[in-house]
C-alpha cells in the first residue's frame, strides 16, 4: 500500500503541474483521456510454484479481460509524452479440474476477478499520429476463490499487490479518437486471503509467485 499511496501522490501532481504545458503543445497526445479495453488474460504459477514433475497439470488459466482506463498525458515539445493512469479491468480466466487436469497455478481453485492499475508511461512520437510508448506502475488484483462447505458456496477472495511493465502503440483518429495495442506483464508476490463474513479477520498469506500476461487493444478519446 505504500507503492500505491506514492503513485497516487505522483499522479495527482503532475495533473495539477502540467495542464498548461498540455494546452500549448501542438499534437495529438495531450490532455485527459478515456478509454475501452478488451483482450486476452492468462495467469501463472511463478519460478517458484512451479510443478513441472506432474505432466497432467496445466499450470495457468487463460481468458478474456476488459475493462477501461483514464489517463493523463503531456508532450514535453520534442517528440516525448509523459503520461499518468488508472485502470479497471476484470477478466474471465477460470481454474478448471477435469480428468485429473488441475489448473494449479498455486492460489488453488481460483477465478480472475477485479484489477485496479496506477502507473505512469512515457513515449516517443512515429510521425505525427503514432506515439511508441513503455509503462509500469502498481497493481492489485483479486482472485475468487471457488469452493464449498458442507454443500454451500464458501466465499473468499485472495487480494494480491504487484508491479506491472508494458509496451504498445497508439495511434490517433482525427482530433480526438485513438486506438492502441498492447502488451504488458505483471508480478504478484503479496496475498492475503478476505473473507465475505465479516467476523473473520483477513489471512495473510506471505510471500507468492504469479506471473501474468496479457495483450490487449484499446479504443478511447481525449478530451
């Protein structure tokens, strides 16, 4: 939580620092923007948890991941952007056992829920409508537990803190539409299991080891 609280200082003030350096720039990626996510998710078992000894294991979960993001972004006048983000997305990767196949990928039996994201990213401009870019930043993501006892659902989710980088292109439609594709990998190695019944304190789990993949395309417009 430290991580997150220093980026969120970070965001706040390079918003509150820089609109006028945004106003003034000449190109099209300055200033507020908003947009739709949607792609591909997969998550799994780190170095660590690894369970190569066991061929019948599949050791991730895969599936569709969407959600929108908000963002921030100054041209500094000479082909850089800087930019700040926030991003929620959840996904429909889901851990299946069947004929002896587990998708163990060390949380249990496990289902993607909600991501929130807070970074930063920086980039330089292709031409005039295209801006290559790098990112990284904080992320937090829950994973549904799926599991019974004595014949009802038994809910809990394990919240896990991370760091995220990524890469992508972005090109601009116009004077405010834009589209982008991108790829980008995260790291969770913080878990605490919540549980639904408040009576129940949360569980720290300690250290873990999971590793995420997704490539994504988005579609947004600035404002």
């Amino acid at each position: 939580m430290k991580t997150f609280t220093t980026l969120l200082a970070a965001a706040s003030a390079l918003a509150v620092t820089t609109p006028a350096m945004a106003q003034s720039a000449d190109d099209p990626f300055n200033g507020f923007r908003l947009e739709a996510l949607g792609g591909y998710d997969s998550s799994r078992a780190g170095s660590t948890t690894d369970d190569d000894g066991n061929p019948n294991n599949d050791q991730s979960i895969d599936g569709v991941v969407y959600g929108a993001q908000a963002g921030y972004d100054v041209n500094t006048g000479n082909g850089v952007v800087f930019g700040v983000e926030t991003e929620l997305t959840t996904s429909t990767a889901d851990a299946e056992f069947e004929d002896g196949d587990f998708e163990n990928i060390g949380l249990g039996d496990v289902s993607s829920g909600r991501d929130i994201y807070l970074g930063a990213r920086v980039g330089a401009t292709v031409g005039e409508r295209t801006l290559a870019y790098v990112k990284g930043g904080y992320t937090n993501a829950r994973y549904n537990l799926n599991s019974t006892f004595d014949g009802e659902d038994f809910r809990s989710s394990i919240d896990t803190d991370g760091y995220r980088v990524g890469a992508g292109l972005e090109h601009a439609f116009g004077e405010n539409a834009y589209a982008k594709l991108e790829y980008r990998y995260s790291n969770y190695s913080d878990a605490e299991i919540d549980f639904e019944d408040e009576s129940r304190p949360d569980e720290d789990l300690g250290e873990i080891d999971l590793d995420r993949h997704q490539v994504l395309a988005g579609v947004g417009w600035r404002f």
